[in-house]
C-alpha cells in the first residue's frame, strides 16, 4: 500500500513539474504575483508594527518615571494648576531625581510680525540631551524672564523644529516673531533647530522657555502646565511612589510611564486602529491576491486537465498537481519575497527619515517573515489543491473537444 502511495506521489509531482517546465513564462508571472503578494504582507504589517512600536520608543525616549496630569483645571488645555508648587514639592520627595514641567499651547510665528502663521508650542524650563540638534544647543533653566538693556527679555529664544525651520528659510541666530495672537507678536532669536517635540507630536512645534510662554499666554499667575514629570532613583518603587503622590495630589492623575503611555495609546484610537488595520489589510490583501493568482494557474490548464482526465487520470491525482505547482510556486515567490522585504524595508525608511523625520518606520520582526512566508506557502498549497479539484471536475472529454 505504501509503495503505491508513494508511486502515486512520484507521479503527482512528476507530472507537477512537467507543467511548470512546459509553460516557464506562466510560471514565472506566478512567481512574481507571488513575491508581490508576500511583500503586500510583509511590508503593509511592517508598517504596522512600526506605528505602534515607534510611538512607545517616542514616549519611552522622555526618559520619565512619573506623569502628573489632569487636576482642578481637567476638562480643559494645560490641566495642572500652579505647577510651579507642584513641582517644587516633589523635588523635597527622597529619591526624586530631575522634575520637569511641559505647558503646550497654540500660538503664531513667523519671520514677518505682520505674517506670521499658527504652530503649536512646547514650554519646557530646559532642553536636554534627547533633542539631538541638528543645529545649535538650545536653552537651559537659567534662563530667565528679566529684560536686558535693551529692554529685550533673555527668555525670548525658541528651538524650531527642522520643517519650520526650512519653511522660513531660518537657522541658529535669526529672528523670528512670536505671540499668542496675531496682533500680540515678539521678537525671538532661534537658538537650536531639532526634532524632538514635533515627533513627540506629531506635527510642526516651536519649543520655547517655560515662563516666557506662560506669559505669553496669560496663564503665568494659575502656573499651568500640560504636565509634571519626574525621574526616580533605579531602585525606586515607582508604583509605590505613584500611590504616595496619588494620595498628596487626589485631584491629579498620577500614572507611571506605562500607564501614562496605554491612556495616550487610548487616547489615540486612529493610531492604534491604523497600525492594526495595516496588519489585518496585509494578510487579507495577501490572501486574496494568492487565491486569485492560483484560480487563474488552474484554470489556463483547463484543457492539459481535460487530456489526463481522458487518458484516466483520477480527479485527486489532478488535484494534486495543480496543489505540487502551488507549493513549489509558494515556495520559490515566498523565499523571493521573504529575501526582499528587509532591503525594501530599509529603502521605505530611509525614506520616511527624510520625508516626516521617522526613523524605522518600517520595522521587520521574524513574526511579519512567517507571516509572508505563510500566505505564499500554505495558503498557496490549499488553494491550488482546492481550484486543482474544482478545475478536474470540468475536466471532461466534452471540454476538450470544445
């Protein structure tokens, strides 16, 4: 019995690879939809992957233990009130490294005070390391809001990010014009041109010294901020500490950075829901264009099937070549597009770094290769087995005189 199972295989597969050699151009157009189906899967959930993986490396870069949001002033922007106490009283907490407060608001800038255009602005008391200028060093916490002689604040300094920066043609040194309104515009010097806080969000953003947009805006006298942040020591207990500001602060959301990062996550539905969209889109996409393009090799053998069958071949040795041509069809475009997917990859982000400032984008982890190698192998073998049977039973002597 096992000897006849075997000739039989011998046979199906012999009679597989006839095919393939007796029609190279078709097989070779196989292939490729093969490959392009791998690469709609492997790089469509790439992307994916890298959407969501890329905001938790952009929250993870703040390098901070502790958010401190919400507060008498929840409902509204800039929800921490007088934050100046606030973080003036964690700094006495023990193991409290560096505490830093962020204030974001809508404000206009340009290079003419009669021409200046919205942004969105970040007030921090300092720049840091993370920043990584492209040009200039930014600001620190000595800066002050006490004018000069000239009557000119020492404050008045912002850090643009690289796209605003090239949209008015700026660098370190120039002037531009800063307000909170269109008709309440100052004059201020550029210091540093980086990226950190546009990636942070997602758009164009100014980066100014806490007090000066505080002032700007009005809310210098409340202290509002966006949010108090703070490090702890490595071997501090940041759940516990959580609970003891919690308790100090009642009116506050206080969360550790993972908690802080899964409500902006929550926050961000569109986000989370493209990234998954991109997966599902992929192996669906990937799916159906594999069933198609192996319906389509069955059925242009229509008429070789209806010569076997009328020589006696059984449907479920048809079946089975047509399953032998899915498999080494799979196999060959999944290998080919499983190989092409890291150089595509690096290709797409080399890209979106020069484009939108995202660098790996496009993130390649074994699971998305599977996946791809899956869709062309798998799904390729059941569905040429599938239409291989569908394809035997129209295979009559009546379709091969037609």
């Amino acid at each position: 019995m096992s000897r006849r199972w075997l000739v039989r295989l011998r046979a199906v597969v012999g009679l597989g690879l006839a095919q393939l050699r007796h029609s190279p151009g078709r097989t070779a157009l196989a292939v490729g939809g093969v490959v392009l189906a791998v690469l709609s899967v492997t790089l469509l959930a790439s992307l994916g992957v890298g959407v969501v993986e890329t905001g938790q490396e952009q929250f993870d870069d703040a390098g901070r233990d502790i958010w401190i949001t919400g507060g008498p002033a929840a409902g509204g922007e800039n929800e921490v009130v007088d934050a100046a106490t606030v973080a003036a009283d964690l700094r006495e907490h023990e193991g409290v490294g560096d505490v830093s407060t962020v204030a974001m608001h809508d404000v206009y800038l340009g290079t003419d005070p009669d021409a200046v255009e919205p942004i969105a602005a970040v007030g921090v008391e300092g720049t840091h390391g993370h920043f990584e200028f492209e040009d200039g060093d930014g600001f620190d916490g000595a800066m002050t809001a006490d004018a000069d002689e000239e009557g000119r604040s020492s404050g008045s300094v912002v850090v643009l990010d690289p796209v605003t920066a090239d949209r008015f043609d700026v660098g370190v040194g120039d002037t531009v014009y800063v307000g909170a309104s269109r008709q309440a515009v100052d004059a201020y010097t550029v210091v540093g041109v980086g990226s950190y806080y546009s990636q942070f969000l997602g758009t164009e953003a100014a980066t100014i010294p806490l007090p000066e947009l505080q002032s700007m805006t009005g809310t210098a006298g409340s202290s509002r901020a966006s949010f108090v942040t703070l490090n702890l020591e490595d071997d501090a207990d940041r759940e516990a500490f959580a609970d003891d500001v919690r308790a100090e602060y009642p009116t506050y959301d206080v969360r550790t950075a993972d908690d802080q990062f899964a409500a902006m996550v929550g926050d961000r539905h569109l986000v989370v829901a493209s990234g998954i969209a991109l997966v599902g889109l992929a192996t669906v996409g990937g799916v159906v264009l594999t069933a198609n393009l192996f319906a389509l090799v069955a059925y242009q053998q229509r008429e070789t099937l209806a010569a076997l069958r009328a020589i006696g071949l059984s449907r479920g040795l048809l079946a089975g070549t047509i399953g032998v041509q899915g498999a080494l069809i799979g196999l060959l475009g999944g290998s080919i597009g499983v190989a092409a997917t890291p150089v595509l990859a690096a290709g797409l982000n080399r890209l979106s770094t020069d484009v939108i400032g995202f660098e790996r984008l496009v993130r390649t982890p074994l699971e998305v290769f599977v996946l791809g190698f899956a869709v062309a192998l798998v799904v390729g073998i059941l569905v040429a087995l599938v239409t291989g049977w569908y394809a035997s039973r129209s295979a009559t002597v009546a379709a091969l005189e037609s």
